[in-house]
C-alpha cells in the first residue's frame, strides 16, 4: 500500500534541507519513494513555490499533472474566484476517489502558510520509526494520508493514464 506523506517545516528552507535525509533513507533501503515534490513558501510572498523531485522519481511516479493538480488546489483555486473553482471540482473528485478528500485539503492548506515548506512523498514500504527518527532533528509536522491499493492505481491511472 502507498502512503501520500506529507511533512512540514516551520521555516521555508526546511523541506529543501529534509530533501538530503529523504535521499539518504531511500540510498539505505529505509523507504520506496515513487514520487515527491517540495512546497517553499517564503514570507511576505502571496504564493509558494513547487517542484517535482525529479531525482527520486520512480518508474510508477505521478508525475506532474498529479503534483499541480494537487498543489493548484491547495495554493492557487482559492485565489482564482469561484468561476475557475467551479471548473476544477470535477478533477477534484477525482482525487477524493484515492482519499485525498476535502478534509485532507483543508488541513493542508491551513497549516503551509507564508513561512513555512512542506515535503510530499508518494512512498511504500518504510521503516517507519527510522524515517520518524531521521525526521525527528528537523522538527516537522506529520501529515499523512494513506491510500489502498485500489485507490493508488485509480491515482495512477487518472494522471499517468496506466
């Protein structure tokens, strides 16, 4: 089962910097990564900055329709007005369908604000309590959201079309 895990930093630098321990546990066996991107919102900018990392992107990676449908829900739909809005339930439902619901939404987007980063990680197979432990010195925040099996082949085939 692939689990969409998300850790966030009180300081805009901190996901970048986590990015060399996500490398180091992958190097070591510790976690599967299938794909991961990184939120950097600086302070006093009106939206964060986002980028797919392309190094630790696996062969069943979403790919960049995932990670801008997601990240545009989250940073830019609100923004946009209604109109625009309107127009996006429908790719949304499509995340609800493979568990990334409202609720998942909104608590993301209530806690990456100005000053703050986040690290999104599409992984299986972690050694959980070593990822936490060399998480730990960085002091994140876990937020995660676990999907089925079902539901992770659903995700792929609406971005991927696999």
């Amino acid at each position: 089962m692939a689990t969409l895990t998300v850790w966030k930093f009180d300081t805009p630098e901190g996901a970048d910097e986590a990015e060399g321990i996500l490398e180091r546990l992958v190097k070591e066996q510790l976690i599967k990564v299938h794909d991961a991107a990184i939120v950097s919102w600086p302070s006093g900018r009106k939206a964060p900055k986002t980028r797919q990392l392309n190094s630790m992107t696996g062969p069943l990676a979403l790919g960049g329709a995932f990670w801008g449908l997601l990240f545009g829900l989250l940073f830019f739909v609100p923004l946009l007005g209604m109109a625009v809005g309107a127009g996006v339930g429908a790719l949304s439902g499509s995340l609800a369908d493979v568990g990334i619901d409202d609720d998942f939404i909104g608590s993301l987007r209530s806690r990456i604000e100005p000053g703050t980063s986040a690290l999104f990680v599409m992984s299986s197979d972690a050694v959980i309590d070593k990822v936490r432990d060399q998480f730990a010195a960085a002091h994140p925040e876990l937020i995660h959201s676990s999907l089925s099996n079902e539901e992770e082949e659903r995700l792929r085939e609406v971005f991927t079309g696999q």
